[in-house]
C-alpha cells in the first residue's frame, strides 16, 4: 500500500459542516430509512472554538 492511510485529510481541506461536499440531509434520511439510531460525527477542523458550534447549529437546523 502506498501513501498516507492515517485517514486524516489536510488542514486546508477541513471545514465545518454543511460547508464540505456530504450532503448530510439525503444522509441522515437514508441512515433513518435504514433504522439507523444513533449517529456520530467527527469535527477535525483545529479551531474546535469556532468550528464546534457552527457544525452543531447546522446539524440541527436539519429537517429530516
């Protein structure tokens, strides 16, 4: 295997949510559909001051 398997993207490619390419609302209705109870999510961007609650207001401002 070659590269870096960490799983971790670069800091210029972190953004809080609802801000990157995942379209979280079709997400979370499939997950639903599914019987999917319990959802996690993870937040990497570093400023976790500004970042933490601009991803927790988005993700709760959906209706699904």
């Amino acid at each position: 295997m070659e590269g870096d398997l960490s799983g971790r993207a670069p800091s210029e490619h972190m953004v809080v949510l609802g801000k990157g390419q995942v379209d979280f609302k079709s997400l979370l209705i499939a997950a639903r559909d599914s019987n999917i109870k319990y959802f996690y999510l993870e937040d990497e961007v570093e400023d976790v001051k500004t970042s933490v609650p601009e991803s927790y207001e988005y993700i709760t401002s959906l209706t699904y």
